[in-house]
C-alpha cells in the first residue's frame, strides 16, 4: 500500500459506530430510535468532523513550526458541492463508515442524500477553485482558499412549464456541520468616505482615508481533507457584518436612521453570489463584495506574517504568493500597495517590488463582454484611495510603455488600465496583468490566444509573464467517490494508487481489447445508467431505455456553448424519423442539464425550447423508442455526480476559440463517455490523449472561423443551402411544439438569422449531423465501442488537478510541500 493510502490510525468501526451514536445523543438530542436520516446525516458528519479537526491542527502546527511559504488562492467562488462523501473518501473511513452505518440500520447512501450542495459558484471556475484546493491537501502542499461565505449561493432552478425559475438557495438553513466560526480572527474593512493628503515631517506627501464606513468580516472555516488524510487544509471564507461602531459620523450628526440602514447594507455584502458568469454585471454591490473579501484575507494573511517575521516585509513574498482565480479578486493589488506605502510607510517602489512578486493571475475567458471594468467614478466612490493607487500604477506604468513604444499613443491608449471614453473605466484585466509575476491561461489554446489577440503586448514587454496551466479534475471525486464501481473494478485490474497517480489509468490500455474487462466495463455503464434512469424517472416522470445511448450536454446555458446547435440536431432527427419511420438509428437519450442567468434572455428561451421540444418528443409515440430528450432541473454538482458516470456521449461543442478549457469535458471522458467536440479548449488536449480515432472532432477551427468572419458570415447561406436546417428553423416558428402559441420559440430562428448568429451555429451544423452520424454507427460496434470509452478512461491521466497543481507549483508557486507530523 502507498504511504497515501495509509489506513488512518486508531479509529475503526465499532470506533465511529459509538461517535455517531454519541453526537446522535449529545450533540443532537436525539436517539437511535427517533432520529431520521437527517439527523443521522448530522451525527455521522459530526463523528467524521473529529478525526478532520484532529488532523487540521496537526496540519496548522506543523505548518507553522516549519514557517512554510503558502500559496493562497483568491476565489470569489468555490463550488464545493456535498463534503461528506469526499472526506470519508480521502479520509479512508468511507468503507468502514458504511458498514458501521449498515449495523445500526441505516444506509450511508441515503443519508449522504440529506447534505445539501454548498453551491457558492456558477459554474467551471468556482468548481476549479474546489479540485485545486483538494489537490493541494492531497500533495501536502500550504495552501489556504480564500472567498465570501454566501448566505445564498447558486440559485435553484424550477421548471414550471418548460420555463426556468429561480428560487433562492438556503444551503445553511439547518447549519453547515463542516464550518468552524472563527471570532478570534475577525477583521474590519474600510468603505466609502474621503482620503485626506497630509504633509510629514519630511516632507513626504501621507495619504489619509477616512472611511465613510466600516464592516465586520467574520471568517468561517471550512476544512479541506487532503486524499490520504494528512494534509488538512482550510478554505476560509468571510461573512458581513455591521461593525458595531460603524458609522458614527452619520450617527451623531443626528442621522440615526441612515446609520441603522448602512447597517443592513452592511449585511447585505455576503447576501448572494451574483449568478451571471461570462458577463460583467457593473454593480456596486459586487464589488463591494470583491473589495470586502480581498481586505479581509489580506489582513488575515499580513497578521500572520507578522506573527513570524514583526515589521519586516522584506521576506514578504518569499513567505505568501496569492493566485488570483480571474481578475474577481484584482483590487487586492491596490489593497496591499494601500497597506504598504499609506500604513506600513514604506516608499513606493519597496512597496510595488512586494506587490509585483506576490500576485500571480490566471485568465478564465476571452469574451469581450466577460473582461471585468469598472466605472473609475464608482471605485472613486466606494474605495477613493485606491483609485488614486490605480492612477499612480497606470502612471508608472505608463511611462515604462513610452519607453518601450517612444510616441506611440495608440499602444498607450490600449495598454492603459484606465479606457478613456464617455466615462473613464478601469480594466480589472490589464490592472492584474500589471501587477502580477505571471499570468496564466487554462488550456493550451487559450493560452496561446491570451497571447496573441488578448494581451499580446504586455507578452512583449514580459516574455516570460504569460504562461499555460491546463485546468485538471480531481479524480477522488470524480471518478473514486462517484462511481465506485468503476473505482473497485479498476482497483483490481492495477491497483489503488491510480486516484494519487493518475497516469497509471494507462496501464488499463493493455486491457482494452480485453473481452471480459470490456463486459465488466460495460456492465458497470449500464447500471450506473439504470441508476440514472430512475433518478430522471424520479425527477421528470420520463421513462428513458438504459440500453440507448445517453448523450449528456451539462454546462451553464451560454450561447457559445451552443446548446441550441444540439438542439437543432435533435430537431432533425425527429424530422427524419418522422419523414422515414423506418430510419435508421440508435435509440438516443439526449440529456441536459443547464442553469441560465436569471437576466439572459435568449439563454432561458433556449431552455424553454429544448423543454417544449422534449415534451412534444417524448409524447410521440411514432418515435420515442427511438429518442428521447430529457432536461433535468437544478443541475449542481451532486447531480453532475450522477450523470457523469451515466454517459456514453459527451457534448463539447463550443465554437472555437470561444471555451477557454472545459472540466466537464474531463470528467465525462475519465468515465469512459466518448466526446464529440469541437477543436475548442481542452477538448483539443484531449483528443492529443486518447487520440484522433477516439474522439469525434467536428467543426470550423479557431482559424476557420477567424477567416469565417473576416470574409463577412451571412447565416442565410446556409439556411437556403441546407433544406433540412431551413426546415428546422422555420418549424421553430409554428406551434408544433407549443400548441396554440405560434412563434414561442421564434426568439431562437431570430438569433440564427436576423440575429447574425455569432456563434456560427449555422457554420458548423451540417459537420455536427455528420458527426453525430458517426457516433451512432460506432455504438453499432458494441466491442470497439468498449475499446473507446475504456481507452478514453485510460488517457486521461494528465487531467487530475493533482498535475495542474504540479505546474502551478513549478512554473508560478515555487512551493515545497510539507509533510504532516503524525
Ligand atoms: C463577473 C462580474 C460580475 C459578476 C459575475 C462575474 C463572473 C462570474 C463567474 C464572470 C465569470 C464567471 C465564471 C467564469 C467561468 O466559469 N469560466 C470558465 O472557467 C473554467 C475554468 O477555467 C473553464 O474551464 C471554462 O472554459 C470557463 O468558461
């Protein structure tokens, strides 16, 4: 056994048999008799939470007796999903918990039901946030995750009448059993008022903010339990609060109910996490909300920095690197160059050498109307002293551009952190690019087009800056945790370190023309897919055949993931099998899952069409044996835990260029789903993995549809070219899907045609049918089908985040890890 694996020590089964039924007792009031699963849930995490804290301890002592560097990982979002399964796991006690469970009567797997998703993200980022900090208690390495402790995360999505609603999320309305309030570590945070320019004995200009109000940040606790057990990390993440004496200004010129309302406002910063990701909203609130958690972890990180090492900063950036997760956390650069020059006194370029060696940010997106600005009057407003720091940044760094471009205004104009226009904007993008050491893409062509049409520039000044880290997954859960049998069956082909060394999934290639290890794969797909099958029964009412293909499509609703081309496809086969009742295919399940944000119009009218599109379908008797389309509501992690396992196909069908990496692409391919995908993002490494004749590649290309667009794209082209798609498209606009309502779903045509269709649907539908094509004829060939998804699964070593995080410490952290004293 790998020392990872080490079973932990003194504590078995009859062990935790007798905590659970403790905390069921003591903690919870209850007994074995009356306690439902809920508080069986409760008391088992309770059990499970003594041996986590236990090794917390462990872990922050040793970490400070050896004053380890650390990295801390800057997150407006962390989408954490359900903790209890993942730390049984990666504590080793999930079997024995089990059992013990199963001798008091009661079965882990529901009780496991009971523990709602900490959902405190959108989507790709946020869940990114939650791999990187499992791979980083897993490899032992100091690290501390650093958010907002929303009250609300993620909405929940309803579906009433083929139509999203949004109800609000209470994860913690019966407590969260993980968290650990932290009162000793509570900080304040300055907001609003005026800066006062004070002249010193010296000489020497001081700066003065006198704050118009002042918030508590309470932290919270929540712990990271490293696979193996050791490494015990903290994701700590800040709560509001109204500052006791906050605002007194207000208060004794007489405006007492102005002050008792700044202290609602007060509360309402960690309220809810804004649900529109990939475009920028401009409101106050969140940056607010980006202001109060960077103040509060800056604090919390110089206090203990000073707890070390006093007054002097020189070794500042030896001991603490921050990695922004995109540019949500940016106005933490100003923040420390605030504490450094205005607090600590130290003169500006100490100050920005510190700056510049601590910060490190890794881009998400290239989409325009995703890169964060903000108005300069509101930063002026709600932080006026950093603005004035951002101006002196721009002001110097503007400078180092004449430079390099003597005279060039133009190049000035685009490298500024200021954009000049109507009303002065300040570009959170290039702030971070400016103030960080190095900057990262996520896939290996994103990363390229951060260089060549996102910042290519700033790649000139520093050709070492921007680097690639291609994004990863962790595979304790996403594949050990949630598809154990997949797990044990590989287990007893090559052993059981795969989840900490993942490259050793390779070794199952010598297997996969194996017939008996393609039956018992198999076998597992089909009763993974049983499993969903009643779950969708359960969630819809829809009956689906666990012997049809499963073809999920599960992402946020966005227009350049095109779900709408899916859509569009699924259209023609029904078309097709209603012209030819004899046509022949595969019977298909297609399978969504997609949360809209609430204020995107076309997003949400995309969800009611698949929805009015499904249910007309799967009502038609003359073809629902054949296919089926099926939406499940609320997609979140824990239900993404039991489609993945589900799926034979994976769509990945972004339009080039366009997704910057993708991890679900990852997930459903570790578990032996085949993709069909565009060459977008990761798709692109992974096709390089499992090779060509193991994925289905279709499309325009990154070049193809820069070309595309430059010749002028006309999507009528295509719709007078193509009988089937014109069809198609003009069938949206009749009431064949939503009788009695001609044009409920015209909004969808519109956007094609009129509406220029920028995403180039159109362009690459005919090479998506033909793909599709493709894959249903290979699912004819069960054996080479097996072949695939095993060989998929085997390949996919270079996707654990473990690997990410390897990179991340080579290339930009320069971390040791530090071993845990037992
Ligand atoms: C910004 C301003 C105001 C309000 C919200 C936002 C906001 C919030 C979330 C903007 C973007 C996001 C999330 C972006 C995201 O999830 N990007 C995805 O990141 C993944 C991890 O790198 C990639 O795999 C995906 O390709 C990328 O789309």
């Amino acid at each position: 056994k790998s020392k990872a694996l080490a079973e932990p020590v003194n504590f078995n089964k009859s062990d935790i048999k007798d905590a659970i039924v403790r905390h069921l007792h003591c903690s919870l009031g209850t007994d074995e008799n009356k306690a439902n699963n809920h508080a069986w849930w409760k008391a088992a995490c309770a059990a499970v939470q003594e041996q986590v804290l236990e090794r917390l301890r462990r872990t922050q002592k040793s970490h400070y007796l050896n004053d380890t560097r650390a990295v801390h990982y800057f997150s407006a979002e962390f989408l954490m999903g359900r903790l209890m399964s993942n730390n049984l796991h990666n504590l080793g006690l999930f079997e024995i918990t089990d059992q013990a469970l199963q001798e008091l009567g009661v079965s882990l797997t529901d009780i496991m039901e009971e523990e709602p998703d900490m959902a405190l993200g959108n989507g790709g980022l946020g869940r990114l946030a939650a791999c990187f900090i499992d791979s980083l208690a897993t490899m032992e390495l100091p690290a501390v995750g650093y958010g907002i402790h929303y009250e609300h995360g993620l909405f929940r999505q309803e579906i009433k009448n083929g139509a999203q609603i949004e109800r609000p999320d209470s994860w913690r309305d019966y407590g969260n059993p993980w968290e650990i309030c932290r009162p000793e570590s509570i900080q304040e945070v300055s907001l609003y008022g005026y800066v006062e320019t004070k002249y010193g004995e010296n000489g020497r200009i001081q700066k003065e903010w006198h704050p118009g109000s002042i918030v508590k940040g309470i932290p919270w606790d929540i712990p990271v339990v490293g696979f193996g057990g050791k490494t015990v990390n903290v994701l700590r993440l800040w709560e509001s609060q109204a500052s006791n004496y906050f605002n007194w200004d207000v208060f004794n010129a007489g405006g007492y109910v102005d002050a008792q309302s700044e202290n609602v406002q007060a509360e309402t910063i960690s309220k809810v996490l804004y649900p529109n990701d990939e475009t920028e909203a401009g409101k106050e609130l969140r940056l607010i909300q980006q202001y109060f958690f960077c103040a509060c972890s800056l604090k919390d990180i110089i206090r203990r920095y000073k707890r070390a090492h006093g007054d002097d900063w020189s070794r500042f950036s030896d001991q603490v690197v921050i990695q922004l997760n995109d540019t949500h956390p940016a106005i933490a650069i100003p923040e420390l160059m605030r504490i450094l020059v205005d607090r600590a006194e130290l003169g500006w370029d100490d100050a920005w050498e510190i700056c510049s060696k601590t910060f490190a940010y890794t881009n998400h997106t290239l989409l325009p109307e995703a890169l964060e600005k903000w108005p300069a009057r509101m930063i002026e407003k709600i932080l006026p002293r950093h603005l004035e720091i951002i101006y002196e940044i721009n002001f110097r760094f503007m400078a180092e551009v004449e430079k390099m471009w003597p005279g060039d205004n133009k190049i000035k104009q685009k490298l500024s952190i200021i954009e000049e226009g109507n009303q002065k904007m300040v570009r959170m993008g290039n702030l971070s690019v400016i103030g960080s050491f190095a900057v990262n893409g996520v896939a290996e062509i994103h990363s390229k087009l951060v260089k060549k049409n996102l910042f290519p520039e700033f790649d000139q000044m520093w050709p070492d800056k921007l680097t690639n880290v291609t994004n990863g997954i962790t595979p304790r859960r996403w594949l050990k945790a949630c598809n154990p049998d997949l797990s044990a069956l590989i287990d007893k082909k090559i052993g059981n370190d795969w989840p900490v060394k993942l490259e050793k999934l390779n070794d199952l290639v010598k297997f996969a023309d194996e017939a008996k290890f393609q039956k018992d794969f198999m076998k597992i797909k089909l009763k993974n897919k049983v499993a969903l099958a009643k779950e969708v029964k359960s969630l819809t009412g829809i009956e689906i055949d666990p012997k049809a293909i499963f073809d999920v499509q599960i992402k946020r609703l966005h227009e350049y993931k095109r779900q709408h081309l899916n859509l569009l496809h699924i259209m023609a086969l029904y078309r097709r099998l209603l012209e030819n009742p004899s046509y022949d295919m595969e019977p298909r399940v297609f399978i969504f899952g997609a949360k809209a944000a609430p204020g995107y119009k076309l997003a949400k009218d995309i969800i009611y069409a698949i929805n009015m599109v499904a249910e007309r379908i799967n009502n038609d008797e003359r073809v629902n044996k054949k296919l089926k389309v099926v939406f499940l509501p609320n997609y979140r992690v824990s239900l993404a835990e039991k489609m993945i396992p589900a799926a034979d196909v994976s769509e990945q069908i972004s339009t080039a260029g366009k997704e910057a990496s993708g991890t679900g692409n990852m997930k459903l391919s570790l578990n032996g789903a085949l993709t069909i995908g565009t060459m977008d993002g990761a798709n692109i490494e992974i096709a390089e993995e499992v090779g060509e004749e193991n994925i289905f590649i279709f499309g325009l290309t990154v070049e193809e549809v820069d070309k595309l667009h430059a010749q002028g794209y006309n999507p009528y082209d295509y719709y007078y070219n193509n009988a089937e798609l014109k069809a198609i498209l003009d069938w949206l606009e009749t009431d064949y899907f939503t009788p009695g309502k001609p044009g409920a779903l015209s909004s969808l045509k519109y956007s094609l045609l009129d509406g220029g269709d920028p995403y180039l649907v159109l362009a690459d539908f005919d090479a998506y049918s033909k793909a599709q094509h493709k894959v249903d004829l290979a699912y004819r060939d069960t054996k080479n089908w097996a072949r695939m998804a095993i060989l998929n699964c085997a390949r996919m070593g270079k996707f654990t985040s473990d690997r990410s995080i390897r990179d991340y410490v080579e290339r930009i952290w320069k971390l040791d890890a530090c071993k845990v004293d037992e």
